[in-house]
C-alpha cells in the first residue's frame, strides 16, 4: 500500500517443503482477496528470476497481466551502503 490506490504483493512465496502440493494458488487467492479493500484500484505482484519456475503462469491464471520487465544487478558496493 505504498502507492495509493494500488495494493501491492511482493516478496509472497512457499518454502521448498510445500511446493508441488498446489498450495500455491490457494495462498495467491487468499493474498489477493486480503489485498482488496476500500480505495484500493488496482492489485500489482512483483516478482523475480528467483521465483519458481511456475510461478508467473500462476499469476497469469489469476488475473495479473505483465506489463513491464526490467534487469537489474546489485554491485558489492551497494549491497554494503544498503546495511
């Protein structure tokens, strides 16, 4: 909720233990229907290279659409300014 008008989820995930149990899409429904509330627009997942391998075709079946891709790194030097 850092934005307003758009809820959005980020950093959600299954430890190892649980995945291939289809427990994936049960949370996703659960997280989006926590998402929803008065003034709320429009629901955003961020997600990443280090996500399971199905994990974007799962958004998509929920409704998420993919609207922008971008690459990043994070240098050493920048991971220290960070602590």
């Amino acid at each position: 909720f850092r934005r307003d008008g758009i809820a959005e989820l980020a950093l959600g995930g299954l430890t190892l233990d649980f995945i291939g149990q289809n427990l994936g899409g049960y949370f996703l429904g659960w997280a989006i229907n926590a998402l929803w509330r008065p003034g709320i627009e429009k629901a955003a997942v961020d997600t990443n290279a280090r996500d399971q391998s199905r994990a974007l075709a799962m958004y998509q079946k929920a409704g998420f659409q993919v609207v922008r891709r971008e690459s990043s790194w994070l240098t050493p030097n920048e991971a220290l300014a960070a602590h």
